[in-house]
C-alpha cells in the first residue's frame, strides 16, 4: 500500500483522476485574496494588556494569526524544517515500512487524508505523530534520518510551552484566570502532522487538504517559509496567510469556539498546491485530554447568553469528527444546545 505515497514518485507529469475534483468543488485560486493576511502579533512585546487584546480580537475577527518572537529558537525551527525534508527524501522501501491507512494508529505515514473514506484525493502526504508524553512515544518514531527523533522531540517541547503560553493569552482575553483553559482541558495530549505536499501539475483542480476545522483545542503551524499554501475563509472569501519566516501560524479549534461560547471562532481553512515548487508544514496539535468536559465557563453564560452547544467529552467529539468527512458541515454542529 505504500505505493499510494506521492513522495514515492520522483516527477508527476499529469493529475491522476482520483485527485480531480468536480468544478463546483475547485479552489478557484485566482479568487483568493493575496494582500489580506491574518494578523501578526508580536510576542516580545512588553505591553501585556496590549497582547492580550490583540489576540483576543484574532481570534474573534479572524479564528488565526501569526506570532514572531515567540520564543522558540530559531536554529531547532530550521533544524526542524531540514529534517522534515530529509525524512520524505528516503527510499521508497524505507518509508514503506511506516506506511498506514488506519487513522487509529498513532505513528503512521499516510497519504491524502483518509482514503478509506474519502471520493476525491488530496495531494499530500503525511507523517503523524503523537507527540505527549515524548517518554511514551518517541521510542516508536522513525529512526532515519538518524537525528529525527533527538530534533522533533526538542521542537515539540518547545512547541508545547508556546502553546500554554497562548492558551494563557486566550484565557485572560476571555475575562478568565490565565490558567482556566491549560486546568479545563485536563493533561493535554499533543499531535503532529508534518505535511509532504508535492509539485502538482494542476493545482486548480485539486487541493492539499481541502476545507476543514480543526477538532481539537488549538494548533500551531510551522510554515514553509518559502511557498504560500494555507489559506482561510473569512467573509464568504478565501485569504492566503502567507509566510514569514520563523513565525507560527495559530489557529483555535473546535474546542476552543465552544469554550468560548462561539466567541472565538474555528474557522474553514485548506491548503493549495504548487505547479512549481514542493511545500512542507509542520501542524502541532494541543489536544484536550479524552475524558476533559467541553462546556463554557459560567461567566460566560450568565450574562444572558445561553450555552452555544451542550456539555461532551472530547473522546465523544474526536469520535464523530473522525466518522465523517472532512469538509461536511462544521462538526460542532452536530453539539448545539
């Protein structure tokens, strides 16, 4: 099955037609907003009440935004983006022996999205990772290239507290104690996915990964920092976030927008590809733990405005996202009061 990897394929000269989409579905890439991007917020400033704000109005005006001087060094950042590139460089027979279709595995090398479900491929490949506790799981990691798991463990620590500390960011910017979202979603797991997207010989038909939420709490993006390909829906309009370099790309998920009440939002976003040029991205994945109770906080439900969505576990969620596909309709949906 690992011949269903695009990386195994040293040139694509046309789109196969499981990758084809119908014309109503096509990204329509010469609609998209390139001069409008997301917020920047910069993380080094000293103006706290100023930072706060800032991210509190991303996340209710834009569901994203990216942040520089962030606090994760610059040379793990590069080392981490060399090592991406390394790893989907290796023999074919090599990255055969990690290749999985089975979304349940928490190591696997994988293509598309989930191609026991899906009617239409993504171009893309993927390795996912669960990233907490690292003790646990990166004895299971690739072992090739041989500083894969010695780098991918040092960035995902540091990834990690970005990701508390935002989280601290986004609480306070809700009227609550910085600490109330890290308690509220309980030891939280942590998930990766470093994304392989090839030369495409026509983007216009296809997509990377096509429109979709984020299920879980939050989700910090490493972009590639020469080749634009996220992008995100805002006012009925498809905008490029385009890189710069040694930022991350921060967006809230599912359990964020109904923690907040819907005061914060989970926005569509996909990823397009390139006729010219590969793209690679590193997702990092905080993640309530199964069994953490995703309701609003009292505060924000007792000014009148009743609970958005009623009480479930995060196992619950995870469940029906996974059962469906990944550009039906906003899964929470499915949990509106």
């Amino acid at each position: 099955m690992a011949d269903q990897l695009l990386s195994t394929v040293t040139h694509h000269g046309s789109l196969p037609e499981t990758y084809v989409r119908p014309e109503s579905q096509r990204p329509r890439l010469n609609e998209v907003l390139r001069d409008a991007d997301v917020p920047t917020i910069d993380l080094g400033s000293p103006d706290l009440s100023q930072t706060v704000a800032q991210v509190a109005d991303a996340c209710s005006t834009y569901g994203f935004f990216q942040v520089v001087n962030h606090g994760v060094p610059i040379e793990l950042i590069l080392k981490m983006m060399a090592v991406a590139s390394e790893f989907f460089r290796l023999p074919s027979e090599e990255k055969a022996k990690l290749y999985s279709d089975d979304p349940a595995k928490k190591m696997r090398l994988s293509t598309s999205f989930n191609i026991r479900k899906e009617k239409f491929r993504n171009w893309r490949d993927y390795l996912r990772l669960h990233c907490y506790p690292l003790e646990e799981f990166v004895p299971g990691w690739p072992s090739n290239p041989s500083s894969f798991k010695e780098v991918v463990s040092g960035y995902c620590s540091e990834v990690r507290q970005l990701g508390f500390r935002l989280l601290g960011l986004i609480s306070i910017g809700l009227g609550l104690k910085e600490d109330y979202m890290a308690t509220v979603l309980g030891e939280q797991e942590q998930h990766m996915a470093v994304n392989y997207y090839p030369k495409c010989p026509s983007p216009e038909l296809t997509y990377g990964l096509q429109a979709h939420t984020d299920p879980n709490a939050l989700t910090l993006l490493l972009q590639d920092p020469d080749v634009a390909g996220l992008q995100v829906r805002k006012d009925g309009k498809w905008i490029a976030v385009n890189p710069q370099p040694n930022a991350f790309v921060v967006n809230i998920g599912d359990q964020l927008q109904a923690l907040s009440n819907g005061r914060y939002r989970s926005v569509w976003h996909r990823a397009v590809v390139n006729v010219d040029k590969e793209r690679i991205s590193v997702a990092s994945f905080l993640c309530p733990c199964n069994s953490a109770i995703i309701s609003p906080p009292e505060k924000l439900v007792a000014d009148g405005s009743p609970a958005m969505y009623r009480s479930y576990t995060y196992d619950e969620y995870y469940k029906k996202f996974w059962s469906r596909n990944l550009d039906d309709e906003h899964c929470l949906q499915l949990f509106r009061s």
